[in-house]
C-alpha cells in the first residue's frame, strides 16, 4: 500500500520502519529531519503533511498531544489539505476522546474515513511490533488497515466508534500508573525492611502478583535506569485526559489523581522526561531512601 506516516519520534519511528520492511511504500513528514534509518530504507520524505496526504492511501499521525494531532491535520499544509474522497487517516497518537470525534467529523466531511488508533506498549513494543492497538471508527476501515496494524502491533482490537479507541487508552494508562505506582511501593517497602528488592521481583514473579510492569518497571527500578521509554510528562498528559474526563462525567478517580501528584512531583525534580517508572522518585524522597540502598 502507499502509506503516509507523520510524527518520526521514539515510538513512531520503529512504527514506520516496519511499514517500510513489509514492502510498503511509504511517504513520510515531521518537523525534524527525518531518521536516515528510514530514508536508507526507501522512505519518501515530504515537505508537509499535504503532500503526503495527496501520495498516500492511508495517513497515520503519531505525535505527541491532542493540539499536535490538530496542527498536524488541519494546520496549514496539513494533512486535510491533501486529502482526496476515499482516503483513510488514522491518528495513533493518544489524544483527548472528545476531540477525536471532532477531527473524525471534519475528515468524514471531507470524504474520508477516520480511525483512533491509539497504542500501547511502549518503545520496546514499537520496536518489537508488539504493541497493542486499540481502535475506534467504521469497520470497513478498519479491515483495510488492519494489515499495516499487523506490521506494528499483536492484540488489535476494534472496541467501537470514534472516540472509543482513545477512552480504552485513557483507560489502559489509569492502570500502567497505578500499577507503576504499586510496584514502586512494594519495593520500596521491601527494600527499606533490608530485603534485597531484586530477589523480592524475582519472587514475586511467580506470583499472583506478577505483572509485566512489575517485570519490565521492575527491572528498571532496581537497576535505576529512568532514560525514558514512555516519558513522565506524556503520562502526565494521559492522566490529565483521565481527571478531566472524570469532571465532566461526574466520576472520581482518587487513585488516578494521586498517581498524577506523584508524577507531578517528579516533574518538579526535573523529571519530566524521566521513564514513568521514575515515578518510584517521588516515593524514595517522602521515604528518605532509595531502592537497593543499604
């Protein structure tokens, strides 16, 4: 297929580059010059998101937040402008629900059909192609993409109509924070209590509480590796869409806001973009001590 891929950062860069190795043509744009790794591989480079728009059969967007995804399909030159009846585009990135059937409004107006897409899994899931897609919109676009889905990811589900892709990640990042935060406590806890935390993982593993936060998050808490796979201020954003969705459904959501002071926190540290599970941060300084720490 002729495919448009727009936003070439730590995510939708292996995205693309599984797109260009299934033997997609692929016509790409971002507002940094675009990876060699995939220019090397016969990626097209673009000048806007309009002509990539015009080249291609289906558009994916993949940046960062809600404003980026408008800028990004309705800005000037933006993808809108190339947009012929018959096209699909398809926004991965995680945005604000309410907004996403806006933007589904205005391209459906325009003759095209509109997929949220959004994903998760992280870095490590981009490059393995094994994230998981969660899909709002039409079937019959849904079935067209869904092989360019299979380059990229392994449980892809097609939950709704648009919107409904965007809510199942909002949802998903609920649980990554309170399960980040979860691990962080515990071994916090038991690290404090002068057991060795890696052997407490290792433990717990097998377990009913295992988890693959507690496997992955895990992992990097121990080894304190905070260089970023999935940014705080991107879960930041993620949970803010979660708050600000419960306000207007008249919903609480206690433990998801706490987990956003704890991320605010590290924020505050100068951790914006550490990993999220430098969530545990927050935690070692109301403790007064860190993980692995005699």
């Amino acid at each position: 297929m002729k495919v448009g891929f727009i936003g070439l950062g730590i995510m939708g860069t292996p995205m693309a580059g599984h797109l260009l190795d299934a033997g997609h043509t692929l016509y790409v744009h971002d507002i940094k010059p675009v990876p060699a790794e995939l220019t090397t591989k016969g990626a097209i480079p673009c000048p806007s998101g309009a002509e990539v728009a015009a080249a291609a059969e289906v558009i994916i967007t993949m940046v960062p937040d809600t404003p980026h995804v408008g800028a990004a399909l309705f800005g000037e030159n933006g993808v809108a402008a190339g947009l012929s009846a018959g096209k699909i585009v398809v926004d991965m990135s995680s945005i604000s629900p309410i907004e996403t059937k806006e933007y589904a409004k205005r391209i459906n107006d325009l003759g095209c059909s509109y997929l949220d897409a959004p994903v998760s899994g992280g870095e490590v899931g981009a490059k393995a192609a094994s994230l998981t897609i969660m899909v709002g919109g039409p079937q019959e676009a849904f079935d067209t993409v869904k092989p360019l889905f299979e380059k990229m990811g392994k449980n892809i589900t097609l939950v709704g109509g648009n919107g409904d892709g965007q809510t199942t990640k909002v949802a998903n990042q609920i649980i990554v924070a309170l399960t980040i935060e979860a691990v962080a406590e515990a071994l916090l806890f038991a690290s404090k209590a002068g057991a060795d935390p890696a052997k407490v993982r290792q433990a717990l593993m097998g377990g009913f509480a295992s988890s693959r936060i507690l496997e992955v998050h895990g992992e990097r808490m121990i080894n304190r590796n905070f260089t970023p796979g999935f940014r705080i201020e991107l879960h930041q954003k993620d949970l803010n869409l979660a708050l600000n969705g419960a306000k207007a459904l008249n919903l609480s959501l206690p433990h998801t806001a706490s987990c956003q002071q704890l991320f605010n926190a590290c924020a505050a540290q100068g951790g914006a973009a550490w990993d999220h599970s430098g969530m545990l941060r927050a935690l070692e300084l109301l403790a007064g001590h860190e993980v692995g720490s005699k």
